[in-house]
C-alpha cells in the first residue's frame, strides 16, 4: 500500500513538474503587445483625417530604456511598436491605414513590430511577418 501512495506521489510531481516546465517555457517563448508598460508620453501625430492618433511612449526603467507606439481609434487603444534599447524614435502617417516608426512601416488595421519576435531595424527589414516591412529611404512623413 505504501508503494502504491508513494508511486502516486511520484507520478503527481512528475506531472506538476511538467506543466510547469511547459508554461515556463511557452511564457518566454510567446510575447503578446498587450502587456506592454505603459510609460511616459513624447508625443502624439493624428492621422490624415484626424480619426486616429498615433501616440509614442518612452519607458526607463531598472532594466534600460525602451520605446512603445500605439495606435488610438475612438476607444480602442492597439500597440504596433516596441524597441527597447531606444529612447527617441521617428515617427508619422504615411496615410490612413500606415505608419513608419523608426524607418519600419506598419499596417495599422494588423501590423506590428516587436523587436523580441526576431525582427531587425536595419537594412534588410523584417525576419519575419506580413505586415511589416522596410520602408523607403526618402520620408515622406515628414
């Protein structure tokens, strides 16, 4: 009976283990924008026909300095942009459905940029993602 219980015991930790492991590791693997910090305003830019605002936040904190832009809609608050090791970035409408921050253009409708997902500022563009692309060299947002 003993072995029986302890058995059980066993098998209980193995299990507990194992789902741990397993959220432990689809927790560091699966980033979401939703969960973004809020930080402090630098500067909004309203869309061309002023239905949407395009707001881009400064966060410093403990572990550096990152940037966050999100897209304002009536009520509805979506994040498209997060850069850490930044703590300037460029920004504006290219028209009403995109954005360029930081030489990255956005689909606002379901585009986004996550610098923990593998993508890359520089000359190449995006690793990976639709919605995302490099945009060109002359800026006409400015």
């Amino acid at each position: 009976m003993k072995k029986k219980i302890l058995s059980f015991v066993y098998i209980l930790t193995a299990i507990v283990v194992a789902i741990n492991t397993f959220f432990s590791v689809y927790d560091s693997l699966y980033f979401t924008m939703d969960d973004l910090p809020e930080g402090e305003e630098i500067y909004s830019v309203a869309s061309p026909s002023g239905n949407q605002v395009l707001t881009v936040y400064s966060i410093n904190n403990s572990l550096g300095t990152a940037v966050r832009a999100a897209v304002k809609n009536g009520k509805k608050v979506r994040n498209l942009y997060w850069q850490t090791g930044l703590s300037q970035v460029d920004s504006g409408w290219i028209n009403e459905g995109t954005v360029v921050i930081n030489d990255v253009r956005i689909n606002v409708k379901n585009g986004s940029y996550d610098c923990r997902k593998g993508y890359s500022i520089f000359s190449e563009g995006a690793l990976e993602g639709k919605d995302v692309e490099e945009a060109p060299v002359k800026k006409s947002y400015e």
